[in-house]
C-alpha cells in the first residue's frame, strides 16, 4: 500500500519539496496506532529540520518526511491498544521516529496520542499540539508556584507565544503576563487570546524590553527568540528562571534528547557534543552572575498533555489561531506556505495543511 507523503531526498529548503508516494506505514507494535490525517500543521522545527539543521549531529534516512503535528481518525489500533478505538478523532505531536505529519496516514504508540477537543475542527486540532505541549512543560519547569508572579513572553503571538500566554494566566494564574508583538499586531492581541489574558504590551518594532520592564521583576521568562542572555537583567534576583526553546541545547541534552530516540541510536560526534556543552556552561554561567536559574528544554510528546490541553480549549482557557489553510496536493501552495515559516516572516496564526477532506 502507497500514500501521499510531503517529503524531500535531501536537505532541502521549502522550494525543493515534493508530495510524492510513499509506502503507507502499517502496525509494528501491539500499541501501535494508525491514523488517517485529516490535517497537519507545520511549525519552524519542521523546515529548520528539512534544511538539515542537525545534519552535524544526526544522520537522516532519506526520503525524508516533514512534519510533527496533526489530527485525524483512528484506522487501525494494536491489540494491546486501550485507550483508542477505530473511529475516533484524535491528535498528535508525533515522535521522532513517527516523523512525517503531512502523509495520509501515520502510525504512532498510543502514549503519544490526545482524543481531539470535540469543539475544534481537525485543522485547528492540528494546529495545537507541539506548540501548545512545549509552552505548558515549559511553564511547569518554574521552581514553585507562578501564581501572581510575573511572567515574560516575548513574541505572544508567535506560535508557541499565544498559548504560552494564555496558559500562564488562565491556568498557571501568573499575577502579570507580559509579551512583545509588532505595532500592527498590537489591536489583534485581546481579540485573539482574549481580553483578560496580556497585562502589558511592548511594542518591539519601537522599544527595547530592557527600557520598559523594571529590572529585577521577572519570576520567569520563555524564551522562544534567542533572547535569553539580552534579557538577563530583567530577571528577579534569587528565585526565577529562564526556559528557552530558541537557543542551543548542551550536547548531553541533544544526545539524550527525543530527537535521538531511533531504531539506530545516532550517536553526536564528541567534538560537536562538547561544543554544545561548552556553550551551554557560558549560558548558564552567565545566567548565574544575575542570580537566575537558565536551562534549554525540548519537548517530550505525551497523550496526557494532550488530553489535559483539550480540557482546557473545552472549558474555554485555551483559544488557537489557524492562519492559512493549503491543500497537500497544491504542492506549489504547500512550498510557498512553508517558505513563509522558513523565512520566519509570517502573518498570525500557523499554517495548516488539509490532506483529507472530513467526510
């Protein structure tokens, strides 16, 4: 059995992809789950990674599959599968070794998978889970309670910024939420992640954070734009902290991290391992003259954050935004879509890739 798969044959920018047919995955495991996909969201680690971004670090099999996030229904479960049925609508941050999102149908363990939150389309579900998973185990990384205090999230629309916000505030209660957006973005803040979630804006495009948040007053800080070290200063002496997903992990980290967890167990050239480690130590050491706690975090997909994130769109604590939808067989819509996440330019709201229509 054949699939369609958006793919490429070797490091690729967006330009070069393709949707091609690829040999349809079948059940490996007993709690292997196949699901056709219905849609698929793309995130800026899913071109970064087609580019060849840990090429250094990491050999990939070729053809190689785009894409982490989506949502569809369940075709085929595992005998040992409890949690699922045939028939039932679900969503996904895949796994590394599931990789490859825009296909017409994936398999993935059962651990990894959420029911999908009955109120949402499958393209907004798509839109959700790596983005919305990697601000709510950020936010848990906190050393107490975030109740009250004073969170930063700088780009609060970006993708994994507008649920970092609305999670800060409406579920970890945080006493002030602060993010960055650009002046024409500034009106669409309260219409899209609600009036009562963003206590103060700063407009990047004309102020410096540094000149407008006091210093020393940030509990703690989810850097999703490299900021970490500019930001330093900004940090509450003695009790806060800095998670980034922008930055660089340590080479321990990145060995020991998801992205390695593959049939063939790659293994990250010491040199380049300790490099990473070596960059890592200065962050930190910097972080630790301003007596704050900095540390690089990568996301652990998991089906219970999955299904915790849906109690929390069904109760109205979590709103996403879709921005442009483009079909899986428009290959020359799909290039220029991705292009505008690869160039990191992008309108609001993330980019969705229909596969089936619902039927």
């Amino acid at each position: 059995m054949e699939m369609l798969s958006l793919n490429i044959s070797s490091y690729s920018k967006p330009s070069e992809y393709q949707v091609s047919k690829l040999p349809s995955p079948s059940l490996i495991d007993s709690k292997d789950v196949i699901v056709k996909v219905y849609a698929a969201s793309i995130n800026p680690i899913d071109v970064k990674r087609a580019d060849g971004a840990l090429k250094l670090a990491v050999r990939d099999p070729f053809p190689f599959k785009i894409g982490y996030d989506c949502a569809g229904v369940v075709q085929e479960t595992g005998r040992d599968v409890k949690k699922f049925r045939i028939g039932d609508a679900v969503y996904i941050r895949l796994p590394e070794v599931s990789r490859g999102s825009c296909s017409e149908f994936v398999r993935c363990s059962e651990e990894h998978i959420g029911l999908k939150p009955p109120s949402l389309s499958f393209e907004e579900a798509a839109s959700i889970p790596l983005a919305a998973m990697t601000a709510l185990q950020a936010l848990r990384l906190y050393r107490g309670d975030l109740a009250g205090k004073t969170v930063f999230v700088p780009a609060g629309l970006s993708g994994t910024g507008l649920f970092a916000c609305q999670l800060a505030k409406h579920v970890f209660h945080a006493g002030k939420v602060i993010t960055t957006v650009s002046t024409a973005k500034i009106p669409k803040l309260a219409e899209l992640l609600g009036e009562n979630t963003i206590d103060q804006v700063i407009d990047y495009t004309k102020s410096d954070p540094r000149d407008v948040i006091e210093h020393g007053t940030i509990d703690f800080l989810f850097d999703t734009v490299g900021s970490s070290m500019e930001l330093l200063c900004l940090m509450r002496p003695g009790s806060s902290r800095i998670v980034s997903v922008s930055t660089l992990p340590s080479g321990n980290q990145l060995q020991d991290s998801p992205l390695m967890d593959l049939p063939h167990r790659p293994t990250i050239p010491f040199p380049f391992r300790m490099g990473l480690n070596m960059l890592d130590q200065v962050r930190k050491a910097r972080a630790y003259r301003y007596k704050t706690e900095y540390s690089y975090m990568f996301l652990v997909s998991s089906g219970e954050n999955l299904d915790e994130l849906t109690r929390y769109v069904e109760d109205g604590r979590l709103k996403t935004v879709v921005g442009s939808v483009v079909d899986l067989q428009d290959i020359e819509a799909v290039r220029k879509a991705c292009g505008t996440v690869y160039s990191g330019r992008g309108g609001l709201g993330k980019l969705v890739i229909r596969v089936h229509r619902p039927e």
